[in-house]
C-alpha cells in the first residue's frame, strides 16, 4: 500500500530532488490539472483495454462464432488503447517509462505479422471490364460494383458500359509509392485524440496519395479499359468514378458516404478523379469510423469503378425496405430532377413514393415536393447546378 502511495505521489507530484526551484502555487495546480486529466485517461484506456481482451477471452470459449476479422479489429482496438495507457504514463511521468515503447512496438510487429492475411492479390488483374464481373470476384472488385454487375446479368436491367480497378490495383499503387509505410508511420506519430491533430492527419494523408503517381502498368490498363468502353458507347464518353471497398457491405460495418463520387469525367482527369476516391479513405469521416470500430487500416482496400456517365433527365435513391421504419416494408424511391446527387447531399427536398412489394405493385403514398433547382452534367466535365 505504501508503495502505491508512491507511485500516485510521483506521478503528481514529482519526486523530490535537491536543487529543484520551489514553484508558485498556480504552477502546482496547472501541473496537478494536466497531470490529473492524463491520469484520468490512463485509467479510461486501461479499462477499455480490459474489455477489449474480455470479449476475445469470450470469443475463445466458443459461445458466438467470429472470424479473422474480428480478431483482427479487436487486436487492433486493443493496440490502440495499450499505446495509450503507456503515452499517458509517459505524460505523468517522463523518461520513467520510456522503454514501453520500445517493448510496445516489438510485441505489435509480432501481433501483426501472426494476423497477416495469407492471400496475395498481386497476380490479379490490375483492371476489370464491368462485363467479366460478377459474384465471383468480389474480392477483386468489392462488393458495390459486384452487385452492379450481377444486376445486369442476372436481372437485365440496363447498366452502363464501365471498368474497376481492383484490389490488385489498389495494391500496386501503394507499392509503386511505399504508401503502407508511410501511412502506417504518420499513423502512428499522430495525437488522434486531438480533434486538430486528427483533421491535420486526415488531409495531408489525402495530400499524400494524390500527389503519387500511379505505376505505368496500372496507368496503361486504366488508359486501355477505357478506350475499350469508349468503343462500346461513343468517342469522348465521360465518365463517373466512385468507391467500392472491400467489405463495406459486410456485417457490423456501415461505409455509407465516406468515401468521394466524382461524376463527369473526361479520359484526361480519369487517373485523378481514381486518387481522389481512393484518397478519401482517409477523409475525416472515414478515419473517425475505424478508429471508433477498430477496422483495421489494412482491411479497408478500395477498388474503384468507372462507368459511362449519364446525363440523366431525372433520378434518385430506391430504397428495397423503409430506412425509417423497419415495420414498414414497401419500397421507398426518392427521386429529383437531373442526377441524383442532390438526393445525395441533401441540397434538394426529393419527391417520396412508397410502391407495395405486393402485387399489383401499387404506389401507397406520393409527396411531391418544390424542387428549385438540379444538377446536370457540365458540356465540358464534371457538373453545374442550375435554377429552376
């Protein structure tokens, strides 16, 4: 008991050394304050990290079934919170503990390297025409343009002409640049806890990969894939680029609106509008989400689909059950004039129709609303709102 005594009054006080100024009392409190908050925080990691282990411990016994993902993303929550109990030792008592780090980063190598994931995507295509996708190749493509595909081949209904740089891809390009390194290291060097230091982390992450150039084997099939879909539509077709992450879609994960759309692309800006969607894994939503869930940073992979724009008269958003009401089963569609971006971004008020699911397919409610203005495509690339 006396030796926790101690240990609680050097960590606030400071132990006592002869030749050491005496400081005013508003000193003493100002280090009391900070010292106390950095107290508090060990204590919240360290209790965070005992949870942690808690539920593996569980998963361990056999009650519920997991996979590697799981155990993945709690062993990352857990480094997280184990790194955060030695900062804040740290903090409260400098250079006393400095070697936690050296014994932290030793044991998270080791961690890492037993949870590497054995498959490779090396040899796969670094581009996918959207007509060769299908359910098979999710784990090149994601499951969002997998679903696009299976769409037209399996249902018929009309699908626009388009690629997807896959996984293999994605993995290339960071290979041609060290990005995992680096992105790992300024990771690691950051202070996510604060607000400025994580937006700070956030944007010159994005800085970073779209400022890399791509390799010249991905830039050439990305050059190749489109000039075999300019065939298929007309000369000059414009395109839209948009994310597909691998497991986006999966249980417990919700990717919904964190990762960049960019519509209306000419063949030039193609290999930008590609390092903006995958750059915006790392915008502040996105990196919020998997620090607050503990998805690991090297699970989230993101392929990208490119399709031929269109240059719609109307659309919207079909929902296949009420997002609002879960007893509520009928289909929901919003819809506005010109592309659906502005059901997207909220900036119009869309019209909403209920359609049964029943036959004869009856629409159950319409509210039209005062729509006063639309987004359509700009004749020379990307889109332009106009008033109506």
């Amino acid at each position: 008991m006396r030796t926790v005594r101690r240990l609680l009054k050097d960590l606030f006080f400071g132990s006592k050394k002869s030749g050491v100024p005496s400081r005013s009392a508003e000193e003493l409190r100002a280090d009391f304050a900070t010292r106390y908050h950095n107290f508090k925080l060990l204590i919240t990691a360290n209790n965070k990290a005992h949870e942690i282990r808690t539920e593996l411990e569980k998963a361990l016994e056999g009650a519920q079934p997991f996979d590697m993902s799981f155990v993945r993303s709690r062993c990352t929550a857990l480094s997280v919170n184990v790194f955060r109990v030695i900062k804040h030792l740290d903090e409260l008592a400098p250079a006393k503990y400095k070697d936690l780090y050296k014994f932290f980063k030793e044991i998270q190598e080791s961690i890492n390297e037993s949870l590497a994931s054995s498959t490779t995507r090396e040899d796969g295509p670094l581009v996918i025409p959207l007509s060769a996708v299908n359910a098979g190749t999710v784990d090149q493509v994601g499951s969002k343009m997998a679903n696009v595909a299976e769409m037209a081949s399996k249902l018929g209904i009309p699908v626009p002409s388009g690629f997807v740089v896959t996984a293999s891809g994605y993995d290339a390009f960071f290979r041609h640049n060290n990005l995992n390194a680096e992105i790992a290291r300024r990771i690691q060097a950051a202070d996510i806890e604060k607000p400025e230091d994580l937006f700070r982390l956030s944007s010159d992450l994005q800085r970073l990969i779209i400022g890399s150039p791509l390799p010249p084997e991905l830039e050439e099939a990305i050059a190749q894939a489109y000039k075999k879909m300019e065939a298929e539509t007309y000369p000059t077709v414009k395109v839209s680029v948009r994310s597909s992450a691998l497991g986006e879609d999966a249980e417990g994960r919700s990717f919904a609106g964190q990762f960049r759309s960019i519509l209306n692309l000419s063949e030039e800006s193609i290999i930008d509008g590609y390092k903006e969607v995958v750059a915006s894994k790392y915008g502040l939503p996105a990196i919020t989400y998997r620090l607050n869930t503990g998805i690991p940073d090297e699970d989230v992979v993101v392929c990208v689909g490119c399709m031929a724009m269109v240059d719609a008269e109307c659309g919207g958003v079909t929902y296949s059950s009420n997002p609002l009401d879960i007893r509520d089963r009928a289909v929901v569609i919003n819809s506005v004039w010109g592309l659906p971006k502005a059901v997207v971004d909220g900036t119009v008020d869309p019209d909403v129709i209920l359609v049964s699911k029943k036959e004869p397919r009856e629409i159950l409610h319409r509210e039209i609303s005062i729509k006063d203005r639309q987004f359509v495509c700009d004749p020379v690339e990307g889109v332009c709102r106009l008033e109506m």
